[in-house]
C-alpha cells in the first residue's frame, strides 16, 4: 500500500491535527517504514485465537442511580480557554 | 556521613519516626539537591512553598504521635498525576497551563499515608517515548553522563532518584517506561501488575496498558511505595478488586528453592553488550548459588510485544487525545474562524512531532478496513503471548532478563535519528515490552555497569504475584551488595 | 391496496428503517453521578467525565442496564447476556471526550419486533435489529452570536436506547404506527418518556425506494431532524418522491445524510466530508464487558409491567370493548390504568364511553393529565352503576359529572345532596305525562296524524316537567301507550 501524502493529510484530519508538507512527508516515511516492520506480525498465524481486550476479568461495577456530582458548574468552566457565564465558548460550527 | 538526601526511604520514615531529624530537615535537604540540579532538566515545577508547609505539618503531626506511615517522606511525582491545583502538563504544550480540580487516586493515597510532595517531575510527551527528549520542557540528561538520555517515558522520575532529588518518585509505564529509565540510570523501578493501582487521574495514554508504579533507590523502598499506592478504586472500573498485602513481609534473602526461569529468544542476541550479558548471567548464578533453580522457558511470540505495543498503544492513544481539543481546558489556537480549524491548529501546535506520528498511524489502525489486520491481530498475538507467559509461570516462579542492552545513547544521537538509536530501541522493546503486554509485574535492579553506565536487570512474575517480585528483586539486591 | 407512489415510469415501493434515540428515565447519567435533570443552568449537571476532564473514568449507572432489559422485554427481543461498550470516534463541539461511549459489536439486546397493521388491515411485525445504550451529546447553541457557538454540556452522557429497525416499514402510516407504539411502550415501561417534541425521543428515517416487484435493496438516504411522528410521516412521502423523481430521470440517489425541513417540505442534503464518516470503533478499554446472569434477566421480566397490547388485548376479549375503543384506552399508560380502576366491578363499556367523551373532553379544557382528574375512578365507575340500576337518568348524569369534577365528592353524596334522585315513582311521572298531553292537543292530533316523531318532543316536555329526574324510557313509554291506545 503506497502511501501519500494526501492520504496522510486525510488521516490527519480524521484526527483533527494540523501537518505541515513537510511533517506529511515525514509520516509518509515514517508510515513506510512502519508498515514494513509490522509485515511478519500481520501475517502471523493467529487462526482462531481470541482477541484479548483486557487483562482484567472482572464483573462491571455500578453506581446506584443517585445524584452525587456535578452542581459546579463554574468549576467545570474554571480552565476553558473561552468561556461566557457558565457556557463553553467555540468558534461557530459550519453546519 | 550520609546527607539526609541520600538516605533511602525506609531510612528516612525511621529516622523521622524516630525523631532523629526532622521533615523539615529532610525536604529542605532534597530542596537543596534540586537546586544544584537544575540542569539535569528532572522538574518541570518545583513546589517548593507548598513542600515545606506539608513538611512543619508532618513535624506537628510526628511530635503529637500522630505519625501516619509515610509522615513527612518527600516525593517527587511525575507530571502525568493529576495533582489538584498544581498544575499537570504531560509535558505537553497542549496541557502546558492546566490546573486539575482533582487529585489522581495513587497520589492521593500516598497524601493519606503522609507523604508530601517537592514538585513534578519531566516525561516524555503523553508518556509516549523511552528517551524523554520529546518533553515541552526540553530533555531530561542522565545524571551519570549528561550527555546521555535517562531512558523514558518517566526519565525525570528516574534521574531525580538516582541523583537523590527526591526520596522517592512516582513513575508509570505502558510499554517500559518504569524499567527502563531504572536501568539506564541506576535506580529501582517496579511496575505492577494492570489493574493493581487505579488509573483515576492518570492522564490516559493507554488505556489497557497504563499502571503507574514507584522508582525509588532500593527495592525495600519500592514494596513500602506500593503499599500504599495500590488498592481498589471504585473510580476505576478496570481496577482490581483484590487486598494490598504487605510488600515489605516479602523481602526475604532466602531463595532456596525458587525457580527463576530465563527467556530462550533472550540469549545470544545481537546488539547486547558482552559487559550485559555477563551481568545478567552473574545474576543468574547468584540465585543458583543461594540454591534457586534455574530453568529456561520459551516464549516464542516475545518477538512480536514491539509491534503489539506500536499498534495497541497508538490506537488508544489516537482515541485518548481526541478530548484535548482547546474547548473546556489547556492550549486554543484560534484558526479561520471555524471550529474545526481551531482544532486543527490547537492540536497542530499543541502537540509535539511523536503524538502527532501516533496519531495518525493509530487513526489508521483503527479504520474500518484495517482494524482487524492491525487492532484485532494485536488484540490475538497478545492473547498467544499472555498463555506463554502463564505457562510458564506453571514451571517458574519468576523470570530474569535483561532490560537495556548497552549503554544508553546521548541526547543528540536521539534528536538526530541516528541508526543506533533504533537498534538500541529495537532491542529495548524486544527485552521489555513482552512483560508489558502480558500484563504482569516486574522490578528493575541495578546490576552492574557498562561502558560507565549502569544498566538493571529485570525480575517478573505472574498476575497479582508482587509478592515474588519483591522476594527476588530484594534477594538479588542483597546478593549484589555482597559482592561489592 | 399495499401503498405505492405512482410514478411516470411505473409504480415504486417505500423502504424505511427507522432509528430511534429515546433518553433513558434515570436520575443520574449512563457513566456519571450528575443529574440527568432538564432545566438547570448551563453546565450545572455535569460531572468532571462528562466534561472529559484528562484521567477521569467511567462508572456505570445500574438503573440503566434496567431500563435497557425492560425495554428489550417490551420489544418481544433477546437480552444478550454478554455485551460490551465501544467507542465511536469523531470530532464535535458537543463530544467532549472526542468519542462517544456506544455498543456497537456486541449490543444488549437484539432481535425484537412491533406489529403494526398494513395498509390492508393485515398484522405485519416490524423488525427490530437492535437495542443498544450509549451516551447522548451535549447541546450547541448556534444562534446566540453570529460568530460563535455556545456548548452546554447538561445532557452530555446521559444514557440513550438506540433502537434500530430492520428495512420492514412500506408506508408513512406504519411508519406513524411504529413510532406510536414504540413511544407507547417506553412510556409504559416508564424506561423514556418519549416526548419527541421535547427531544427525549428522537428519530432518523433510513429511506429508499425500489419498483414494485424489486427484491434488492437501492441506495437508501438517512433523513435527520424528524422531531414528530407526523413529519417523520411526512418525510417519507417527501423523500420517496424525490427519489423516485431522481430515478425516472436517469439519476441515481446518493447515499447521504438530509435534513427535514418542515416549513419548505423538502429534505436536503447536510454538507459533510467524505472520509469524516470512519468512527475508528473498538472495545473500550475503561469498562469491563457487561454480564447478565438469568436470574437478573429473569427477576426484571416477572416484574414488567402489562403493556398496551396484552391489555388490548384483554380489554376486547375479557371486557367486551371495540377495538378502536381498546385502542384510545390503552394509548396511554395512565388512562388505562385509570379504566382498569373505574371498570373494576362495573359496567366496562359504559365506562370507556364516559371517559372517552365527557372525561377527556373535561381535561382537556382543563388543560390536566387524566392523573390529576378531580374524579377518583372508582366514582366514575360508581357513577355508571347509578345509571345503570335506574337510580339516575342520563341526562341527569351529565350534570352529576360536571359537579363530581367540581367538588371531587363520590355519586351518592352528590345525587343525595342534589336531590338528583329518577323519578321512577309510576303515578308521579303518568300525571306529568296527562299534564303535557292535555296541554298540547294540537301536537297529540299531529302526532295521531302520522308525525311519530313528535314523541321526542312530548318526552322533552315531560323530562322539563320532571326537571329531567323521570326516566325518558318510562316516559316513553307511558306516552306511547296513552297516544296510541
């Protein structure tokens, strides 16, 4: 699989982070040489074997259904970069 | 003489236990080692003020006969714990202002036992990198030769403790970045078991991964470290639900009988140091000579832990750092005018060269048409490797191998992506990442030392067994001083 | 007659899927403890997850694996004993972690269905794939600068249904049924409360269209923004036609997502990038899987509630009521809980008529919910039985409803204190009725004359001698009786 530059910039954005041509053409080798090394493990015989998603085999621990946080809504601003009253501020969305 | 610095952590809860100084004397002692060790670039915020309230607290607290265990110890933490109202950083430009509201679970235990804190400590960005070079706040220099990288991601952590600029420090690792800044400089560094310690308020890197552990100057000092850091956390939903022995009954000389195993695909590799392999076989026939058995083990898919770990972890990550977008906290760079700009440049800036890499290539594993070439298989080989080490935890009690195969390289051959570096880093992953993605724990203990640098050899048991790695990591301890 | 768009070329079929978002009736959310409360000040119910604060956790809320059994229950589906959360990954103001924490491998609950009637009056089932729980987003003010977007995070992680149906749906009107019956079900369960127009139900139209007799599936276009059963119906007649037009004019329908705009009555298409659409989907590493064992699944079935079609059910065959009528009684789950209680032990068909004419006429001048109808329902029934065994007349019944509303008193004490009490007394009442026949002998020669149906008005004039307490069937009689003979 050859990989571009344009195909590492949509991947980019997909991420939502901004590279510069040249930082593309860095990953594109990098990617290259990535790819390269990961060819004996994605042909590794892993013919029916479980993936393991977690090392930890344990039941799913709940709250009960009661409010116990939140009432703090100047707290939950208290870092934003921009904020009004108590509302996150963002440059407008482009529908 | 010993300075106050210099003393391990047991040595300073008993001399402050015992009154023979005080926890004033002994931070503005670790204060004073900060400050003439500026340029090793270890802190990235020194707390200073905060340190020395904590300290005359934990005095009164100690004459009042109020002593908690860990009454009046300095810390150093590193810059990945949230810690409330100190500012947390990751190291990151994108984190590089913000304040948590909220103190991580681990620190806030080892708080509760009464240990203060002297500042926090360099990483490489988001803990990804095992040189910590890609920090925000410039490079981290081995204490033993400044010229050289301390090992990473927790380098801060392990050449504040080797230099004695803390008591002991707080580090974590996903891949290997407790054992190998250890190695690299010297110090003891324990990793425990995923799902030992809460994650809460450890900033995410990878999720199934991530477990934070001590560094700390003697094993003894790691197993008191632990004691205190882990337990179940209800905040953690991956947390186990199991009681926190006590460490320090397991640090016992005698090895009578128990069978220490060494990794088959470690022998004879190319690229280790003759200096390292006579160490680690030294290590072994100490333990022989104390009556232990020996025995290999095979664990053929350790040849994969590198590639299961660069695929894994830069697939959580590429999901964990979506949420540092400049909206609720840390760095906004406006763009255009729309948001999506503004996340492209806010994220463009923010983060440095190795996330941005990561990011990308996890975006990729994680699409649709790829992930079961990629995730699903890292998901499966992880599965063959975690059975190879539970079986052969069936025929030994721990494993013993090395974890840095020469010296560490310098700085600049890291900035410049010189090929020794990825030789190095190569076999690096090759000798730590197996224990890593098979979830079990392991201490680093210094060894011996290689071209003037010192390098650890690492002793890992099963799941949930701490317990066997502190007996052998403490044997192998006293067995070393021995022979000095 | 199935329904079918006539076009130029031929006669098409509808293909709708519907999938419907309805918010969990819980008190805290899917992951944190902040209240799931609507109303508050922006970013009040909001718990440092739900801002994605760096190193917080999830921690499931047992209400809503309830909730999500009890609705699969509903739903004739499968409880998945084993099921796990995933993260779908993508980028929005509104989505502070940068994923949403969904099921998408391995839901809770699958393969339901909810019958509805096709357009030839037949039971038909449509199918539904899938019922999973996952978070809900947060709200983007757009309109309050011109520049600017305000993000309020309240309903940021509070817990969602997604239910998803199979292609089934053929028409608008099963369409509006499903969606019906649906809303009914989880205000039944009392698991949402399926307010559309207020957004705790929300529903997108999967949409496309095939030539009669077609057995593959064409392209389909997802239709968002359908915030009433009326427009999703809507909707599809809108969006069937404009495919179709596309189609018979050579074109083809791109696979798409459309807005529904109900004041142009039109769809139209949301600009949005190509590649943006990967959601990157894997397991969560923060959250364990979800096990159900059979006792838990067990012990939430026996406690269900009955649902509207098994009272339906019983209502026509146990109660004797019409279909249509059993239909309005158990649309919603208060009137029929209501009826159950004022038919207990009455006349059931009376009953329905009362409340669904005078009763519902009353609330809804009143502007009140039938649970905070001033008339207990036992009264009501009380009240029929008066009818009933003579005690009062219809008429009468009617004013002795508007004071039970009134005073909230039971039948009796208000026939008592009113003196509403039938005249049955025989003498009393055939007295009034040779009262009015001797007054009006005009009328009696008209009526003699062939105009029967001057008998309602003598029977008018005898109730007004009686102020309306004789019964009309007695007088009625008596009349015909001295007319005729």
């Amino acid at each position: 699989m050859a990989f571009t530059k344009e195909k590492i910039k949509q991947l980019a954005y997909i991420t939502r982070v901004k590279v510069t041509d040249e930082e593309a053409e860095l990953i594109v080798k990098d990617f290259e040489g990535t790819m390269a090394w990961l060819e004996t493990f994605i042909s590794a015989d892993t013919k029916g074997v479980e993936p393991l998603t977690s090392f930890m085999n344990v039941a799913m621990p709940f709250n009960k259904d009661e409010v116990k946080e939140g009432d703090q809504a100047e707290l939950v601003v208290s870092e934003a970069p921009e904020k009004e009253g108590t509302f996150f501020v963002v440059p407008k969305v482009v529908e | 003489m010993t300075e106050l610095h210099e003393l391990s952590l047991k040595e300073t809860v008993d001399g402050l236990q015992s009154k023979k100084f005080s926890s004033v004397e002994v931070t503005d002692a670790y204060i004073k080692q900060i400050e003439n060790n500026r340029d090793l670039n270890a802190y990235v915020l020194e707390t200073f003020d905060q340190a020395r309230e904590s300290a005359k607290a934990a005095d009164k607290n100690i004459a009042a006969g109020n002593a908690r265990p860990l009454e009046g110890v300095p810390l150093g933490i590193k810059d990945l714990y949230c810690t409330k109202g100190v500012r947390t950083t990751a190291c990151s430009n994108i984190l590089r202002n913000f304040v948590p509201p909220y103190e991580s679970t681990i620190t806030q235990n080892l708080w509760n036992a009464g240990a203060l804190m002297l500042g926090k400590l360099n990483m490489d960005e988001f803990a990804m990198g095992g040189t910590n070079t890609t920090s925000c706040f410039g490079p981290v220099k081995n204490p033993w030769d400044k010229t050289r990288i301390p090992g990473g991601s927790s380098g801060g952590s392990a050449a504040a403790t080797a230099m004695d600029m803390a008591c002991a420090t707080l580090g974590s690792e996903t891949g290997d970045s407790i054992r190998t800044p250890a190695s690299m400089c010297g110090v003891v560094g324990m990793k425990p078991s995923y799902g030992r310690c809460s994650r809460y308020g450890m900033i995410s890197y990878s999720s199934s991964l991530d477990q934070g552990g001590p560094i700390t100057k003697t094993v003894a000092d790691a197993a008191i470290m632990l004691k205190y850091m882990a337990g179940y956390d209800h905040k953690d939903s991956v947390c186990a639900d199991l009681p926190v022995p006590d460490y320090e009954a397991s640090l016992k000389k005698d090895v009578k009988g128990m069978r220490v195993g060494y990794i088959r695909e470690f022998n004879e590799l190319g690229g280790v140091h003759e200096d390292v392999y006579k160490g680690y076989r030294d290590c072994l026939n100490a333990f022989k000579a104390e009556g232990a058995d020996v025995v290999e083990v095979s664990i053929p898919h350790v040849i994969f832990a590198g590639q299961i770990y660069a695929v894994l972890a830069n697939c959580e990550a590429a999901s964990n750092l979506a949420r540092y977008d400049g909206v609720r906290y840390g760095l906004r760079v406006d763009g255009d005018g729309s948001l999506d700009d503004m996340y492209l440049e806010t994220r463009g800036k923010g983060f440095g060269w190795q996330i941005k890499r990561r990011l990308v290539i996890g975006s990729y594993m994680l699409s649709a048409e790829q992930y079961d070439t990629y995730f699903k298989q890292a998901q499966r080989i992880r599965r063959l490797l975690f059975n190879e080490f539970a079986e052969a935890y069936n025929q030994v009690d721990v494993i013993m191998a090395p974890i840095t195969p020469d010296a560490p390289c310098t700085i600049e051959q890291v900035l410049n992506g010189a090929d020794v570096v990825s030789r190095q880093g190569c076999l690096i992953d090759l000798l730590t990442m197996p224990m890593a993605m098979a979830g079990v724990p392991g201490i680093a203990v210094p060894a011996g030392s290689v071209d003037g640098m010192p390098f650890g050899i690492q002793l890992c048991a099963k799941r949930f067994d701490e317990e066997t790695v502190f007996h052998a990591g403490y044997a192998l301890e006293q067995m070393l001083k021995g022979d000095k | 007659m199935a329904y079918t768009i006539k076009g130029k070329t031929g006669d098409w079929e509808v293909v709708v899927g519907l999938e419907v978002h309805c918010q969990m009736i819980s008190k805290a959310k899917l992951f944190s403890q902040a209240s799931t409360e609507f109303g508050h000040e922006p970013n009040e119910n909001v718990a440092l997850f739900d801002a994605a604060f760096p190193g917080i956790l999830p921690v499931m809320n047992e209400k809503c694996v309830e909730q999500a059994v009890k609705t699969g229950f509903g739903l004739n589906a499968t409880i998945q004993k084993f099921s796990q959360f995933d993260r779908k990954n993508y980028f929005y103001a509104d989505l502070p972690s940068g994923y949403q924490i969904t099921q998408m491998y391995h839901p809770i609950v699958t393969d339901g269905y909810i019958e509805v009637n096709d357009d030839e009056g037949k039971v038909k089932k449509i199918r539904i794939n899938r019922l999973h729980v996952e978070q809900d987003a947060g709200k983007s003010i757009h309109d309050r600068h011109p520049h600017k977007t305000y993000i309020d995070l309240n309903r940021a992680g509070v817990a969602l249904m997604e239910i998803v149906s199979e292609p089934d749906i053929r028409s608008p009107d099963e369409a509006g049924q499903y969606l019906r019956k649906l809303r009914s079900i989880v205000r039944y369960l009392e698991t949402c409360d399926g307010n559309m127009d207020e957004g705790s139900m929300r529903c997108d139209a999967n949409i496309s269209v095939r030539k009669v007799g077609e057995t593959e599936y064409r392209t389909r276009a997802e239709v968002k923004n359908v915030n009433s059963v009326r427009f999703t119906m809507q909707a599809i007649e809108i969006e069937a036609n404009r495919q179709i037009d596309l189609y018979e004019s050579g074109e083809t329908v791109k696979q798409e997502t459309r807005l529904f705009d109900a004041v142009n009555c039109e769809t139209r298409a949301m600009r949005s990038k190509e590649f943006a659409h990967d959601y990157r989907y894997y397991p969560d590493p923060d959250l364990p899987p979800l096990i159900l064992t059979d006792e838990y699944i067990e012990n939430i079935r026996k406690n269900l509630p009955d649902l509207p079609e098994a009272k339906k059910k019983r209502y026509i065959e146990q109660l004797h009521i019409s279909e249509y009528d059993a239909d309005v009684l158990v649309a919603e789950k208060e009137t029929s809980v209501y009826f159950e209680k004022a038919a207990e032990g009455h006349d059931a068909k009376k009953v329905a008529n009362w409340i669904m004419g005078d009763l519902f006429a009353y609330l809804k001048e009143e502007g009140i919910p039938i649970s905070e109808c001033p008339i207990k329902p036992e009264n009501l029934g009380k009240m029929v039985d008066l009818i009933n065994d003579g005690t009062i007349s219809g008429k009468i019944a009617k004013d002795l409803f508007v004071l039970m509303c009134e005073s909230g008193k039971d039948p009796m004490t208000i026939v008592e204190e009113k003196g509403m009490k039938q005249v049955t007394d025989a003498g009393a009442i055939e007295k009034a009725v040779d009262e009015v026949i001797a007054a009006n002998p005009d009328k009696v020669e008209l009526y003699k004359g062939g105009k029967d149906k001057l008998i309602g008005w003598f029977v008018g004039q005898v109730m007004k001698a009686t102020k309306g307490k004789a019964s009309p069937a007695v007088i009625n009689d008596l009349l015909v009786k001295k007319l005729n003979g």
